[in-house]
C-alpha cells in the first residue's frame, strides 16, 4: 500500500513538474515566436534560412547516402541551414517528426514521405504554421497537392511505365511469362513503379508479357533473391522468360537467384530501375536487359533548389505554376549506352 | 503480569532520511528517475524548444508510452509480448476498413482483445513460451494486415474526423495524450490497488508459490495478454485516426521503443519487481531524448547509439547486476588474498 501511494506521489511530482514547464513554456512561447518572426524578416534580407528536411531514409540506405551530401552541398550554397532526420520509413514517426519540425518554426520544410497516404494531416500543420513544404523524391495524393509548394523527383509512375515499355519491345511479336519483384509494401514509389509496370503491360504488350507471380523484395538483394527463388519453383522455371525488378538491388538478387537455378540471365529478358553501381555492370554484360536511369544527386539537389523558390516566393502554394513541379529526367539504359556520360551511376 | 516476546527482523528505520532510504531501496525505479532528471537537465541547457514546444514531447511520449504501458502488464508476470507492434497495424487497419468510426475503433479494440486472447491461450494452456508464441503471432498478425489491407495503406473513409481527432482538446493536450494519461492512471490503480493487478508481482516473482498461495496464475496471465493486447490496439486506433489512414507496416519501430521504456524504468524482464510509474519515466525519458535529438538533427545511427548507451546503462545498473559484480570482485579479492597468505 505505502508502494503505491509511493508511486502515486512520483507521478504526481513528475505531473506538477511538467505542468510547471509546461506554464514557463506558455510564458516563453510569445517570445520564441517574436523571435522567429524576427529571424524570417532576416532571412528574406539574404541571411540563412532554417529548414527541416524530413526524410525517410539517410545514410542507412545506398540511395540516401549519395542523395544527402549534394543536397546539404546546394543548401551550403543557398544560405540554408539543413536539419535533416530519418523515419526508417515509419509513417508514424514520421509524422511525430513533422510535429516537432512545425514547433520549431523553421522557414520552410522538405518533406519525403515515407507513406503518401498518412502525411495530410502534417501538411495542414505546417500550412496552418504557414511553413511551406517542398516534397521530393515521392509525390503526395493528387488531393493532397494543394497543400504543398511544388515536388521535385522522380515520375515513380513513369519509371515502372518506361521498364514496361522496354520489357514489350524486347519481348516484340513473342509471348513470354515473367515474374516480378516489388519494393517494400505499402511504400509509395513501390506502389507506384509497380503500377506503372503492370498497368502499361496491360495497355501496351498485354499478349505478349504475362506476368506470373509477383513478390516484394523490400528493396533488398538478399531478400529479392529468395523471392525471385520461390517464385521460379511457383510458376516452373519452364514457364519464365523474364523478370522486372523495382530497383536495381533487386533485380541483383533476381539474376543470383537464375544462376542458382544453373540458368544464364543472358537468356531471359530482364528489365529493372536505377542505373546503380550494381545494375550498370549488369547491363554492360548482358544479364540484365535494361534499366532506367535514376540520379540521386539531381534529387538531393533539387529538393533544396524548390525549397528555396518556395521560400523566396518564386512558387506559391498549390501547384498551380509551371514552376511547382520539376521531374527528374529519367532515360533508359541498355547495352547500347550503358556507358555513355550522361548515365553515369551514381548509387 | 505478562510479557510479550517479539522477534525483529532488521533494523526498524524511524528517522526521515532512514525512511527515505528504505523506501528508495524498495523502488525500482531509481535509476529511471536519475536517467529522467540527467536528460531533462542536459536538454534544458541544449535544446529548450523541447519544454517551448510541450504539446510535441507530449505527443512522442505518448506514442512511445501507450503500447509500453500494457506492456508492462505483461512483463511484471515474466513474460513477453512481442505481438504488440503487429497488433498495433492491424488494429488500424481493421479500423480504416470500417467507414464508421465508432464501429472502426470498436472493431480495433475488438482485434487487440481477441489477440489477447489468443496469446494467453498459447502460454497458460498450451504452454508455449511467451517469446515463441507472440513472435509466431507477430509473423501471423503482420501478414494478416497485408492480406486485409491488400498490402498498401488503408484510407479512412472520413478523413476530416481523423484530422479533428489529431487538434488539441483540453488546453494544449490532444486526445493522445488524454487517453494515455488516463490509460496510466488506471493500469497503476490496476496494478497497485486492485487485489488481481497485485498478484501479477506473485506470479512473475516465484511462479510455484503463486500457485501454492491459491493465485489464479492462468486466469492472472489472461488478464496481462489482455491488457497488452488491448493498449496495443488502442495505440493502432489513435494511430490510424491521427494520420487518417491505416498503414500496413505500422509499429515497426515502436516495439523495440517499448521495451526500452519498460527496461529504462527499472522492470525486471523476468518478472516480479517494476512498475507502471516507472514505464511512465523510462517513456518520458526516451521521448523526451528523441524530440531533443530530432530537433537537432542528429542521425537515426548516432540516436540508436544514445538510446542503446542508455539501455545498457540502465540494465548494467540494475542493483542485483551490481551487487553480483560487487561479489565477483569481493571473491576475486579474497582469492588472491588467501593465495598470498
């Protein structure tokens, strides 16, 4: 009993405490405010700007490691002062991360959403803070647009679309059955390359590619392999002249997964995305068929350079000005310019 | 004339700082209190936006505290549940699924209780071990929210209520934090007034004299997979409503947190000694760190770093693990002693 009233008493203690802060907070709060407003006037005079960049993947994944020192490289140059974190793609976190960014009161935020379709609520806080947002890398909900200032990244859509169409003019007048390796489920450029895929398969080439089995791979070698592995003894390797992959690590795995199998990968039509270190010497020996060119660099920079315009007043909210909207280009590669300059890998 | 004899065990304690002393010996959650007061001194002096900005830290510590809560109630038996993250996304999924709100959380808390269920029917009937049983159900749970969700998330039909749900409702306060407040008010009544809660302290202590002493060990071990599993789910519904959209993957770094903050606030893994109070420091903790790390930008890696130092630090600490260093020491010491005699 005198345990509990022990107990009771801490909590009480740690409740009056905090409620104490919380009343010192309330009495700082208009200051803090005053001076961010003091720090915004200084800004729009050409000192630093303070933006939190919401991320969810940093230097744990290939992809952030070479998308980060280009961006921090162009906001060095901009006078932008870079806050950056990493949600490991857990929406929830994210969003928490969201919440103490808009506390914050920086300029402006640039926002990759780790799940399109739990991020609003984080827009209306920051359009209600009037904090304008800048997404990239992955696009939000159409309905979701008005509350942003602009994207900058990749046609995720567009890239599985362009994988498709290569896989249909390799495939010409034959008839083949593939299986395909997904990103991580419920993720957004996952969802949306493999959409895209699927979808102008269907439109494009819908006798001629049959997609058999599909499979996430979570964007991971390994686990892609087993996947690709499994889905061959499902459908009969008999059955499979191809393979699409979402990302080049996959892809990898897919073709170890083949010459486990004792089958050469230069036998099948194989397409995937990204133009990495891993898929680039695939495509110059022949594995794999065709990827498409992805530049980290381009996307790290460019989130900074829409952040900018969004805070300079170049772009406004909604995306109503061509200037909303930058699309990394996005070309394909195959054996005949695997090497070429303007596709040279990045991650 | 008559005379009473009395046997006393111990030194009786009756000046203030004796007393003191005692009751702190007793409590399990001394070393939550000084990591507690070291992080909020640090923090203060590095990042006082943390106390500026409140309603946030509220916030993080409450989607860090909720699932730890129930937790808890598991883990002062001596047992596991690492189900909860799995619970926690299907929940919200099962939640987005239903267009009625209030139906969609009755189904959610639905979920959590019937998974409860399940996991207690595992360990007390079956006899399955905890780990085993809840890490099978973790593959089954997560695997059953992609099937439902058809492996992507799951919007809320209403979306504005979703919204209105993540505003302030009592002075800065969201529901959030309200509902974890009272989860914690309730589950340390449970746990230190109610004669059943008590029990779980037997039961995860010496599980034999639980059932000697004519403890309902299996109906008390239901009752803890409840708890958790229902937290859990209810953390899912606040999740989905808050984000207005149930996402499949959900939870995947709240379990680890969890544990974290139940080990943090000095409850034994092995049952028996704990608290709710010291869950609530070991969350507040935690939180608190991670809005002061995030606010500065640290990295996930470098933040893993910190929160792994401090878990180290708080189970190194534990007073069992000291007094059987101290006595490894003690014996090395005399050993080298007599040899030298």
């Amino acid at each position: 009993m005198r345990n509990s009233r022990i107990g009771l008493a801490t909590a009480s203690l740690i409740a009056v405490a905090g409620l104490t802060l919380s009343g010192c907070a309330a009495a700082d709060e208009t200051e803090a405010v005053s001076t961010d407003s003091a720090a915004s006037t200084a800004t729009t005079a050409g000192d630093t700007y303070e933006v939190y960049a919401l991320l969810p993947q940093g230097n744990d994944q290939p992809y952030g490691t070479t998308y980060l020192p280009p961006m921090e490289a162009k906001a060095a140059e901009l006078g932008i002062n870079l806050t950056i974190t990493n949600s490991e793609y857990d929406g929830d976190k994210q969003a928490s991360e969201c919440e103490v960014a808009v506390a914050a009161q920086p300029d402006g935020i640039i926002l990759w959403p780790a799940l399109a379709d739990t991020i609003r609520p984080c827009l209306e806080a920051a359009n209600a803070a009037g904090i304008p947002v800048w997404i990239t890398n992955a696009d939000v909900n159409p309905e979701d647009t008005e509350l942003t200032y602009g994207y900058s990244g990749t046609d995720s859509y567009g890239q599985g679309a362009a994988s498709a169409e290569m896989m249909c003019e390799f495939v010409g007048d034959n008839s083949i059955g593939i299986i395909q390796i997904n990103g991580l489920t419920g993720n957004s450029v996952a969802t949306l390359r493999g959409n895209g895929f699927k979808e102008t398969i269907a439109s494009t080439c819908p006798d001629n590619v049959e997609i058999l089995a599909e499979q996430p791979g979570n964007w991971n070698k390994d686990e892609s392999q087993i996947a690709a592995s499994e889905m061959l003894t499902a459908v009969g390797v008999e059955n499979v002249g191809g393979m699409y992959a979402a990302d080049d690590s996959m892809v990898a795995g897919g073709i170890d997964a083949f010459k486990a199998r004792g089958l050469d990968p230069k036998d099948y039509i194989i397409t995937s995305i990204g133009n990495t270190f891993l898929g680039n010497p695939l495509v110059a020996s022949g594995e794999l068929m065709g990827t498409v060119f992805q530049s980290s660099s381009w996307d790290g920079e460019n989130a900074v350079v829409g952040i900018y315009r969004a805070m300079t007043g170049d772009t406004s909210l909604g995306r109503d000005d061509d200037a909303s909207v930058l699309y990394m280009p996005n070309p394909t590669v195959t054996i005949d310019n695997w090497d070429a300059a303007d596709v040279t890998p990045e991650w | 004339m008559s005379s009473t004899n009395s046997i006393q065990i111990g030194q009786q304690e009756t000046s203030f700082w004796g007393r003191l002393r005692l009751t702190l010996a007793r409590r399990t959650e001394g070393r939550g209190v000084a990591l507690l007061a070291v992080v909020l001194v640090v923090v203060a002096f590095t990042e006082p936006l943390v106390f500026t900005a409140y309603p946030v830290s509220l916030g993080r510590i409450a989607l860090i505290g909720l699932v730890a809560l129930g937790l808890t109630a598991v883990i002062l038996m001596g047992e596991l549940d690492l189900s909860v993250a799995s619970t926690l996304a299907l929940s919200g999924v099962v939640m987005a699924m239903i267009p009625d709100v209030a139906l969609g959380v009755i189904a959610a808390l639905a979920v959590g209780l019937v998974v409860g269920m399940i996991n207690a029917f595992l360990v007390a009937i079956v006899g399955i071990n905890s780990f085993i049983a809840t890490l099978g159900m973790l593959f089954a749970l997560r695997g059953l929210g992609f099937v439902l969700s058809n492996e992507a998330p799951v919007r809320m039909a209403n979306t504005d209520a979703g919204i209105a749900f993540g505003l302030p409702l009592l002075g800065p306060l969201t529901p959030r934090v309200l509902i974890f407040i009272v989860a914690f008010i309730a589950l340390q009544i449970f746990v230190s007034r109610v004669k059943a809660g008590r029990e779980f302290f037997a039961v995860g202590g010496n599980r034999q004299a639980a059932y000697d002493a004519g403890i309902p060990v299996k109906r008390r071990i239901f009752t803890g997979f409840l708890i958790s599993g229902f937290v859990a789910s209810l953390a899912g519904a606040i999740n989905t409503l808050e984000r207005t959209a149930a996402d499949p993957t959900a939870g995947s770094t709240v379990l680890l947190a969890s544990f974290a903050a139940a080990i943090i606030g000095g409850n034994y893994l092995k049952g028996g000694r704990g608290s709710i109070v010291g869950t609530l420091i070991g969350a507040t903790a935690l939180g608190v760190l991670q809005v002061a790390l995030t606010l500065t930008g640290v990295q996930v890696p470098v933040q893993q770093i910190f929160i792994g130092l401090i878990l180290l630090l708080a189970v190194t600490t534990d007073p069992a693990n000291l007094r059987a260093v101290l006595g490894s020491i003690r014996s090395v010491r005399q050993g080298r002693l007599k040899s030298q005699t």
